[in-house]
C-alpha cells in the first residue's frame, strides 16, 4: 500500500477541524492535510443553519469565560483575516424569571468576570424589547459582548486561511479508520492512505465511528431549527434585536436576529430521543412538531406568524456534563476534540488554537476536567448524556 506523507493530518473540516487547519497552518514549516467526507462547507454538520449565538457571560458557568474572550479575539482575527462578516456583536439577550437558575448563574459570571452587561426589570424589558412578549415576574441580562455568528462563513474562511496558507484540503473523502504505528499513524481513506506523524480528529457527531473508546461516553442530540416571520421585520434586524435565550416555565427558546430581511430564528428544546449514529437522527420535523412549537412562539414573541418559514434538523455529540472533550493520546501522535454538546461553535477557535498546541507537544492549558480519560471516570458515576439539553 503507498502512503502519502505529512506532518499533520486532520480528520473533519467542520467547526473544530476548520479551527485547527486554521491554527496548524499558521505554524511555519509543518505540512498540514485536512480530510472531510462531504464538500467544502456542507450542510450536514453540527454547524449548519445560518446562525449560532454568542455569549459570554455564560448559563453554563464561569470556566468557559476566558475560553469565549480567547474565541472573541480569534473570531475577530478571523474576520480581519477574510475580509468577511463572521460575528455580529449586537449583544445577548437572556430573560428569565427572576431567581432562575441558569440566568443566576450567567449574572454571577457577568459579575465575577468584569463583562460588559445590563440587568434589565421587567419594565425596562417590555419598553425596550417589545418583540419579546414579556411574562409577569422576568428579568433580563444584556450581555454586550454577545451576539449572533455565521457559521457556514466562519468555517469557510477557516478554510480558505488555512488553504491560503499552504494546507492540502480533500473533500468527499471519507477516512475510514486509523491504526497508530511506531513511526506514525496510517489514515486510510476511500481515496488512498496516509502516514501522518500526528492528527487531529474532529469528527463530531461521526466522532464513535472512528474512535470506538468515545462510544459509551458521546450521545447524539436532535436539534431542530424553526425561523419565524414577524410582522414588522425592522423590529427584528440585527441592530434592533439581540441574539436571545428565553426561559419561561419549561420551556426554553434560543435565536438569532433576522439575518435573511424577512424571518428571524427561535428555536425551542429538543423532545427527540438520544442517538448513538448519525444515520439514525430524523432528518425533518413532523407537522406536529412543528404547529406545537409555532404555537410556544406566539406565546414569547410579539406578532408572528405561528407558522415556521423555515425548518431543519441537526445534531450534536453530547456528554453527559456538556464539557467538551480535549485529549491527547499517550503516544503524543493523536488529538481528539469533540463533545462540543450543543454550545461549542462559539468557542471552537480556542479550540483549533489548543488542537496546534497540543500536536506541537506544547503544555496549551487545557483544563484537567475536558481529558477523556477524566470524563470515562465522570461517566462511571452519572452514566450517559440522556437529553433534553439545548
Ligand atoms: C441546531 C444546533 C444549534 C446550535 N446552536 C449553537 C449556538 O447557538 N451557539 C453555540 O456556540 N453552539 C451551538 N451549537 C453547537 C455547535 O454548533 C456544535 O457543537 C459544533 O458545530 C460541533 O462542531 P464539531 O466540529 O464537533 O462537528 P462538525 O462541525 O459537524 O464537524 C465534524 C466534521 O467532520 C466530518 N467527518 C466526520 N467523520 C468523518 C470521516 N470519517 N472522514 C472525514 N470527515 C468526517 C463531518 O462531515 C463534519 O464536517 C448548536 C448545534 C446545533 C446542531
């Protein structure tokens, strides 16, 4: 069997692995090859769907705050870099009762961390954001560092940086498994093999397929995605309507602002089942899905249309605490980052910046907590991720 050669190979060019080319390729000297099994920007991945939210004052706690402000200054370098719009900080906008848990939690990390923020009455909300049909008893926390990303843009200019930069990319190319070796790590594909001396797998909800050890630990979440249309658009442009998290009762709502001139994104949790494949997730929602979550809308939302405009179904690899996995293997040769549990897209240039790191042998700072094995001890006690995240 002929081998080709290279330094570095990564497995994905999705969110992760667009990041990590990015990063390797800024590294002089080091040959970097990228494999993907779709094309150039697709629509298969966990970062479809035009649009993600940014935020750093952080429901899930103040260990990802100088993740996000690392990812903010790398988002912006890529923007520099392109020339393209990737991240519109028009702030995030999270309302919940007062005394919520998570929203306490984004407040204490506003505070603890010095983050540009604003706590808005329930008064100040239905003044200020007459969109949101606001319930007896809400408050608000405006974080202006906040705001809604494009995904699909920000991969491809990944992409095109780390092209730009002498990185070999080869798309509609599956790889099919990888066998470490005393001189490397042979990656075979449906177009030929390679001999890399060091990967990175970012192969997200694909992740178990390739690196059997996760199979227990990851689980597949359906996310659905619904954009609605309101009466008065302008209301909900970018620069009148921030990115949102809203909490009423059980039921939550996250989005974005219209980026397409006529609907703008509210998406509710997910009621579908765990996965263990790819090819078991549905691919659309039922009608009844979709008239259930139309109504929910017209409930938080002021003058919609209850009907989605538009609609589709993702999926993310989840663990069960949410905390990304970043490891090393014990030979050095193989970096492996998924788990990225349904809120990884903000910070994943902090993750490409530690995939270089840790390939180089470098100490990238990685917390103790993100390494497989300390996750498979985790998961020995709480078992694995059974839904209902968002
Ligand atoms: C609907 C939805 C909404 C979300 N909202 C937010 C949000 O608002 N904010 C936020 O921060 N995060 C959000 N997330 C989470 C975030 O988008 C994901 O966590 C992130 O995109 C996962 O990145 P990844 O690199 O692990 O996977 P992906 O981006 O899917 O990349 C994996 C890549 O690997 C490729 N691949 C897999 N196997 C192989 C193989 N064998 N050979 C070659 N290539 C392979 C795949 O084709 C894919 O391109 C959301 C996720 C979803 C699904």
């Amino acid at each position: 069997m002929d081998l080709q050669k290279t330094d570095v190979l990564v497995i994905g060019a999705g969110t992760v692995g667009s990041m990590a080319l990015w990063q390797l390729s800024k590294r002089e000297g080091l040959d970097v090859v990228g494999i993907e099994q779709y094309g150039r920007v697709h629509a298969h991945g966990s970062y479809a769907g035009e649009s993600r939210v940014f935020r750093t004052a952080y429901h899930e706690g103040g260990l990802y705050v100088p993740i996000m402000n690392r990812s903010r200054e790398l988002w912006r370098e890529l923007e520099r870099d392109s020339g393209r719009d990737i991240y519109a900080e028009v702030g995030a906008l999270s309302i919940a009762p007062e005394g919520f848990p998570d929203l306490v939690t984004a407040m204490g990390t506003a505070r603890d961390y010095d983050i540009p923020h604003r706590i808005l009455s329930e008064e100040e909300l239905r003044k200020e954001y007459p969109q949101h049909l606001i319930q007896p008893g809400d408050i608000g926390l405006l974080d202006h560092h906040g705001g809604g990303m494009r995904p699909e843009v920000a991969v491809g200019s990944a992409l095109d940086a780390a092209e730009a930069r002498g990185a070999r990319l080869f798309f509609n190319t599956e790889v099919i498994d990888i066998e470490e070796r005393a001189n490397g790590v042979v990656v075979r594909t449906t177009q030929g093999a390679w001999l890399a001396h060091r990967i990175v797998v970012a192969t997200g909800s694909w992740s178990a397929r390739l690196s059997p050890e996760l199979n227990e630990l990851l689980r597949l979440q359906v996310l659905g995605l619904t954009w609605f249309m309101p009466r008065r658009i302008a209301d909900f442009l970018p620069a009148n309507f921030p990115a949102f998290l809203r909490d009423a009762g059980p039921v939550h709502f996250f989005g974005a602002p219209s980026f397409d001139g006529f609907s703008f994104k509210a998406c509710t949790n997910p009621e579908w089942p765990v996965f263990r494949d790819v090819d078991e997730v549905p691919t659309s929602h039922t009608r009844e899905e979709l008239i259930r979550i139309g109504q929910r809308a017209v409930e938080l939302f002021a003058d919609v249309n209850p009907e989605p405009v538009r609609q589709s179904v993702h999926h993310c690899a989840y663990t069960p605490d949410r905390l990304p996995v970043v490891d090393r293997s014990a030979s050095g040769r193989v970096v492996t980052i998924t788990g990225l549990s349904g809120h990884g897209f903000k910070f994943a240039p902090q993750l490409g910046e530690w995939a270089a790191a840790l390939v180089a042998g470098e100490a990238a700072g990685v917390d103790p907590r993100f390494a497989l094995a300390a996750h498979l001890e985790r998961l020995a006690v709480t078992g694995p991720y059974t839904g209902g995240g968002h």
